[in-house]
C-alpha cells in the first residue's frame, strides 16, 4: 500500500502546491483555499474507498467484477455517476441557459437510450457474459476473432471518449479554479489511475457512487434555493424567467435582425420555444439515433452489468439509474434557466461560450454572490463535483479498455484462456496502468483542440458497430463471425469516416473568412428568398444545393479594430464610473476576439483544405448515425447469410435459453 | 453453483420456453417500438410543428415544454410497466424452467 500512499501524496501535492495556482479562474484568488479544502476532502474519501477496496481485489472476478457483490440499487447509482459525465452535467445546464427549450430537447434523448438498455441488452448480457463485451461476443462466435474485433471496437470507442472527457475536464478545472491545464490533466490522471490499479471495479463503483450522490445533492439543493421563492409553481416560475431582461437580450441576440420586429413579451416567449439552437432537425434525428443505441454499445456501460449478482439485479439497477439520471435532467431545467434568469446568458458565455459555467455561476450566486463566503463555498463545492464527475468517468472508461486489452487479447488471444488467477490480475493492472498513461499523453497532446465532436463519435461508433453486433448475436439465429466481423470494422470505418469530412473537422477557409469578418466588418446583405432543397440525398451529401430558409436583410457591421476605436472615443468623454467600467470591460472583450482573429489568420495563413483535403464539408451532418448505424446493421446480416459458421449454429439453442433463463450464468462471489 | 452440462436443444424446443419466448418478444418489441417512436416524436415536432409546440397552455407553459417533459414520464413509465412485468410473469416462467433443466431431454 506505500504506492497507493505515494500516488495520493503526489496528487494532493500538486493540487496544492503554489506553482498550481495559475491566473484566472471563476474562483477569486482569496476563496480558492476553500476550493482546495473542498477537493482535498473529496479526495481523501475516494482513496479510503480504494484503500478499503483493494484489501478485497485478488482475484479477476474481484478486479474486473467487483466479485459481482454489488447490489442492483448500488449498481444504479454507479452507472448514473458513470454516466452523467462533466458533458452532461455541466453541458446541459449551459445549454438551457444560452438557448432554452432546444437545450432540454437536447437532454431527452439521454434518458430514452436506457429504455434500449433495459429492454434488449442488460439481463442477456448479464447472463451470458462475463468480464467484456468481447465474451459476450465469442459466446457462439470464433472466440479469437470476435475478442480481437470487440477489444479493437472498445479501445475506439472508449479512447474517443476518455480524449473528450480529459481535454473536457482540464479546460474545466483551468476555467473554475485557474489551475494550469497540463497539471490538472495529470492530477485527474493519477487519481484515476490510483483507484483502477489498486481498487478495480470495486473502487471505480463507489467513486461514482460517491459522485452521484454528491452530484443529486448538490443540484437539489440549487433547484430547492433557485424555485422555492415562486411556491414551487411551474409557470410562475417560468413566467419569472422569460420576463428577465438579461434573457430577452440573449434571445434577441440569438434572432439577429429578426427581432426588430418582436415585442418585448414574445422576445422572452421565444426562449421557451424550439429553434434557437438546433436547426437541422435531420441531424437531431441522427443524433438521437446515436444515442439511443449508442448508449446500449458503450463498453463501460456494459462492463457494469457484471458487477451485480444476477439478471434480476441489473434490471433493478436500470431502473434505478433511469430514475437518477432523468431526475437529475429534469433538475437541470431548473439549473439552467436559474442560471439564465439570475447570472445571465451574457455573463455565462463571457467564461466560457459553451455555457459550461452555468452551474457553477448559478451556485456561486445562490450562495450570496462572488464576495461572499457562503457563494464561493457553494461554487467550491460545485467544482469539486465536477472534478469528481470527471474522475470517476475517466476511471470507468479506463476499467473498460484494460480489460478488453488484458481479459480479450492477452488472455484470451494470446494465452488461448490459459493464464493463471494471479497472472490475469497481474495483466489487469498493467494493461489499466498502460490505458492511464495513454490518456494522460492523449489529453496533454490534444491540448487546444476541438474534441467536443469525440462524444458524438463515441456513440456513433457505439450505435454502428458495437450494438448491432451484440444485438445481432443475442437475437439472431443466423448471425455468424463473419457478420460480426465485417460488420463492426465496416459500421465503426463508417462512422468515423463520415466525420472527417463532416463539419465537425476544422476547414481553414471558413476559418479565415470569418476571421477576416470580424476584423473588417461585413458589409450590408439584401434579404434573401428560401431555396427548396433538391431532396434527401443534397441534405446529406455536397452534391446539389441544399435547402436554405429565409434569409432577412442585414445591416453592414463594423470590423472589431473600428469598434475599438469607437469605444475608445467614447471612453474618453465618460464621466460616470460604472459607465466607463462598461465600457472598459467591452473594449477587454474586443481585445480577446482581435487576438483569437489574428491568431487564426496567422495559424491558417496559406491553407486551403481540411485534414482530409476538403475545402468544405462533403458529408452535412455532424453526427453520422443516420448512414452508418444502418449500414452497420446490414453488414452484420448480409455477411452472416452469405457465410456459414457450424459453432454459431450449433450454441444458438444453448444462448438463448441462457440468455433467458440464466442458467449456468456466472454467479456471485463466496467470501 | 456447478455447472452442468444440460440438453440445452430440448429445454429451446420445451413449450413452456416457447410461451416464455414469444410472451417476451411480442411484450419487448411492442415496449420498444412505443418508446422509439415516442422519442422521435420531439425532434419532428419540434422541427416541423413549431405552430403546435409554441400553444400556451399552462401560463406560459408551451406545448412543447409539456411534451418534453412527458418524454421523461413516459420512460419511467415503460420502465416500470417492464420490470413490473419481468418480476410477476417472466421469472416465474424461467423460475419453472430451471427447475426442470437438468432433467429435460436426459
């Protein structure tokens, strides 16, 4: 246990040593003590729990399992806290705060994905599988191809993930607490890395177990501070909301030159209303299909099933994680519209424009604002759910990968499921030790780069080619290896293909000419007609023109440097205080977006194309789904029936009656 | 609990198993689809009847507010209604299978 000691001493160090402390920071410099109490404390529960765990973590089934002891409530609360990553948590809220009701649409679809998952996925899977997603597939398949192939698929999806979730979370932390990015991304490594290596899944169940918790509590006492004041009434509440004015300017900002003609009360009735922030309803539709059965082939999802002692279990813990995680986004309305009323949407995206602090605002509000004590403990306590939700998140990701690297490959591949209880464990931690420092690499690496569009390329890779494998393998009589084979190569090639040449990659020549509107001004537009589209196939492809609606006139804008000017002008004729404090605060703001311009114009000068040698998107939709989900499905059948595979015919009768019944299914550990 | 070798063709060809089997797929697929076409349902209103979705109807509560909410009841509900089920009616039915297991086609 000195290792385990060591690793805690180090962490503790550099959350607290002075060469931490960067500028900056949602956190005033002197309340940031407080938040390092706050994370100290959080920190020193999560390694008792490991301490505590790795007494009992000996065996495969201990490590990779949590010797399959966990209750189905326990389990619950753990997929929640697995699943409500920093994206969710802080992302949602900020959404509904910049762009209302499109920002709770946006969290629906979250929820529903569980219904998939309670329905088709967890009891078969828990009755037939056994530490992976690979086992589930080599159940009736070639257990070496299909190990090669789900470990392949799950390192994928579950690197996409643990890149988002480690850029995600050291911009985060940098942004609340001003702690220098590469610290924070080896800081949350480490601790991470202390929990899976010593504690296993017993450990990363009851860190985020312990983060769920935190996390309910922390957003109903918000909700109870942000709603009681209207009596608890939906539509006072809301009415108190969109009368706001700092709501009104945000929606009318968001309409542009449309809401010259908008009354101040249909201003504020628009941010109840769709269409502020999702404009392609098709690619809401793909998304949804990504999430939908993504969620259902995230191997870290999966990988909790078998955590708990039978099929009865993992159907109560379903149950309980939907409870949890759509209890916490029907929270999050209130979360985010408090923060819009209170903190305001100009305020929220000044810190960060994805709108991720709202949360965090909001707390720092409700507890009597940035002055006071009791706010920047509020917002300290915030912050430290959030560096807890990365964590636990980070840590279940890297479970997933390490196992299918030790359990699928090295034992199962290489060793031919001939290695010794003591060998395996061995490989376990290594293989978890060998993810760990992978990510910390990865997520120093990708510092600076636009890794939102990782989460959506995880799902879709999930949803194209992890889901119709195993759905195909636990329901389907005639599926074979060869199906799953190319099936999930040619599903997961898919997905990620269509995003290299969708708009989520960078394409220099936006880049610049946006950089250069911004520095010269744009000039005047006349209104312009809606243009039908020509079909489907122009929504989806840069072939033939595609639909554009309505388009009003447009005055000509100044470029930045000329509204500089102006306001320096004006700068030196005010008198009033707060007003040239105002006008101070435009000109710092002005100034941010100058640098940002002519930093792109700079790094881009000369380029043409994108990564992929495209001037503009080929593929229209950010998320793939729609193409490669039921792309991934057909090639799974159309290569089963093409093929033969005498084992996957012969252990159909033995799978479903097992996948249905439970019998022989791998029982709970006896201490 | 050691494992057996079971005659797992004659418990698939059991007719017990095959009520199990068709009273679960018909109850899955029929929970599934209402759940899919429920979710779906958002998106296009919110695309293509925005007239619908901006009725007030509850102060300024909007159509679609409600509906968006009713996405969250509705899949607790399925929740529930499945796992009711599953508890009362599906594991009874195993329950009586693996009773019998070993003893099938022997």
């Amino acid at each position: 246990m000195r290792i385990l000691n060591t690793v805690a001493f180090f962490a503790a160090a550099l959350l607290s040593s002075s060469s931490a402390f960067a500028a900056g920071g949602a956190v005033a410099d002197e309340f940031k003590w407080m938040t390092f109490a706050v994370f100290g404390v959080i920190i020193a529960i999560t390694m008792a729990i490991t301490f505590w765990a790795a007494r009992t973590t000996h065996t495969t089934s201990e490590f990779y399992a949590a010797g399959r002891s966990v209750s189905g409530i326990q389990n619950g609360w753990a997929i929640a806290g697995d699943y409500l990553s920093a994206a969710s948590f802080l992302g949602i809220a900020g959404l509904i705060s910049l762009y209302g009701f499109d920002g709770f649409m946006y969290s629906v679809g979250w929820l529903v994905a569980y219904i998939t998952v309670l329905l088709v996925i967890a009891e078969p899977c828990r009755n037939i599988g056994k530490y992976t997603m690979g086992d589930i597939l080599a159940f009736r398949n070639d257990p070496k191809k299909t190990k090669v192939v789900a470990a392949l698929s799950t390192i994928t999806v579950s690197t996409f993930y643990l890149t988002a979730q480690m850029v995600g979370g050291g911009v985060l932390i940098k942004t609340l607490i001003g702690i220098d990015y590469e610290i924070s991304v080896i800081g949350v490594g480490l601790l991470m890395l202390a929990y899976v290596v010593f504690g296993g899944m017993k450990a990363t169940t009851w860190v985020q177990i312990t983060k769920a918790v935190l996390l309910v509590m922390a957003s109903l006492l918000l909700v109870f501070l942000v709603w009681s004041p209207y009596g608890f009434s939906l539509p006072a509440y809301l009415k108190a909301v969109i009368g706001d004015d700092k709501v009104i300017a945000q929606v009318a900002k968001l309409l542009g030159s449309a809401a010259a003609t908008m009354s101040k009360e249909e201003l504020g009735q628009r941010f109840l209303e769709p269409g502020l922030f999702l404009k392609n309803p098709i690619d809401q539709i793909s998304l949804g299909m990504a999430l939908v059965l993504g969620t259902a082939g995230m191997p870290h999802i999966l990988m909790r099933f078998f955590t708990v002692p039978s099929a009865q279990a993992a159907r109560t813990s379903v149950i309980w994680a939907m409870a949890i995680i759509g209890g916490f986004y029907v929270l999050t309305l209130f979360l985010g519209t408090g923060a819009a009323m209170l903190v305001g949407p100009a305020k929220i995206a000044g810190i960060d424009p994805g709108g991720n602090m709202a949360g965090p605002l909001l707390a720092q509000y409700l507890g009597g604002g940035a002055q006071s004590l009791l706010g920047n403990f509020f917002l300290a306590f915030v912050a430290a759910v959030a560096f807890a939700t990365i964590v636990a998140v980070v840590a279940g990701l890297v479970l997933a990968s390490a196992s299918a690297m030790a359990h699928d490959i090295y034992v199962g591949v290489i060793k031919g499921d001939r290695a010794s209880q003591k060998e395996q464990v061995v490989a376990a931690r290594v293989s978890s030790l060998i993810v760990g420092l992978m990510a910390i690499t990865v997520g120093i690496l990708a510092k600076g780069q636009n890794v939102a569009h990782l989460v959506a390329l995880a799902f879709a890779v999930a949803a194209s080619s992890n889901l119709p494998a195993v759905f195909l393998t636990l329901y389907w009589k005639k599926c074979n290896t060869t199906g799953i084979i190319a099936g999930m190569l040619i599903g997961s090639v898919a997905a990620i293909g269509l995003v290299m040449i969708s708009p989520n990659m960078t394409y220099p020549k936006a880049v610049l000419s946006a950089a250069k509107k911004v520095m010269e001004g744009e000039p005047a537009v006349e209104a312009k007609a809606a243009i039908p589209g020509e079909g489907l196939k122009c929504e989806l492809f840069a072939v033939c023109p595609k639909a554009e609606p309505a388009k009003l006139a447009q005055a000509a804008k100044p470029g930045a440097p000329e509204k500089k000017a102006g306001l320096q002008a004006k700068l030196a004729i005010a008198t009033d205080a707060a007003e040239k404090a105002k006008i101070e605060k435009d000109i710092a703001g002005l100034d941010k977006t100058i640098t940002k311009a002519e930093d792109d114009l700079k790094k881009f000068a000369g380029q043409t194309t994108s990564m992929m040698g495209l001037e503009k998107p080929f593929f229209l939709l950010k998320n793939p789904g729609l193409l490669s989900i039921p792309l991934g499905f057909l090639c799974v059948i159309l290569f089963s029936l093409v093929t033969r595979d005498k084992r996957a015919e012969e252990m159909w009768d033995e799978l479903y009656v097992r996948q249905n019944t439970g019998i022989n299914a791998e029982g709970a550990n006896v201490h | 609990m050691s494992k057996r070798e079971m005659n797992w063709a004659a418990i698939d060809t059991d007719p017990r198993f095959q009520e199990l089997h068709r009273k679960k797929t018909s109850f899955l697929w029929g929970l599934m689809l209402l759940s899919t076409v429920y979710y779906f349902m958002l998106p296009i209103g919110a695309a293509y009847f925005q007239d619908l979705f901006k009725i007030k109807v509850w102060g300024v509560v909007n159509v679609g507010i409600l509906f968006a909410l009713s996405e969250f009841v509705v899949a607790w509900t399925i929740a529930f209604v499945y796992s009711k089920k599953a508890n009362t009616e599906f594991d009874v039915m195993a329950q009586a299978i693996i009773a019998d297991a070993h003893k099938l086609g022997v």
